[in-house]
C-alpha cells in the first residue's frame, strides 16, 4: 500500500532573512517536512518555534499558511510566491476571503 504524504503551502525564511511561500511535504508521522529534497526537523516543541534543522545542522524558518495567523517573523510586503506554489497558492487564496493576499 503507498504512503499519502501531505503537501502543504508554508512561509519559508531562509538563513539571510528571505521569506517566499513554498510547496513543502509533511512526512507520514508529522515530526519533518521535506522541503528541497532535504528533509528539515521540527523542534520538539512545535508550538511557537519554527526553526527547523537539516542533517547538516543548517536551519531555516518553516511555518504552514493558515487562514486564522500569520507568524510573527512574517513581513507579508517581501514574501515572493515560488513557481512550485503559485497555482496551489492562488486557489487557496480564493477561499481566502476578507484576508490580505500576497503579490
């Protein structure tokens, strides 16, 4: 039987403050994403902390859209919108209503 993994829309910010809205992979238990053909850990303690760790030790910010918050560290004017996410992102945003969207 295959394995469903789930895709998600998330808010990535790498290392020099770059912020852009990816389409990222949740594993099967839930505890990584798979982002870039890297698989990036969650911190044990999931909530309020977003920096997620590769096997090199590298880091990077990754928090799933929601239509109810958006992080703090999120400065929604220097999001870019990659070529993976576009078509996912803009049926989101249609069901989106009354929020802001992301140019």
């Amino acid at each position: 039987m295959a394995h469903q993994y789930r895709e998600l829309l998330a808010y990535v910010a790498d290392q020099d403050g770059n912020i852009s809205v990816e389409l990222i992979t949740l594993t099967r238990n839930g505890l990584s994403y798979y982002f870039q053909d890297k698989r990036w850990r969650r911190p044990y303690s999931m909530f309020f902390n977003d920096v997620c760790t590769n096997d090199s030790g590298d880091s990077l910010k990754i928090a799933p859209l929601t239509r109810h918050s958006t992080p703090s560290w999120v400065s929604l004017e220097q999001v870019v919108i990659s070529d993976s996410a576009k078509d996912r992102y803009e049926k989101w945003n249609k069901g989106n209503r009354g929020s802001s969207s992301i140019t």
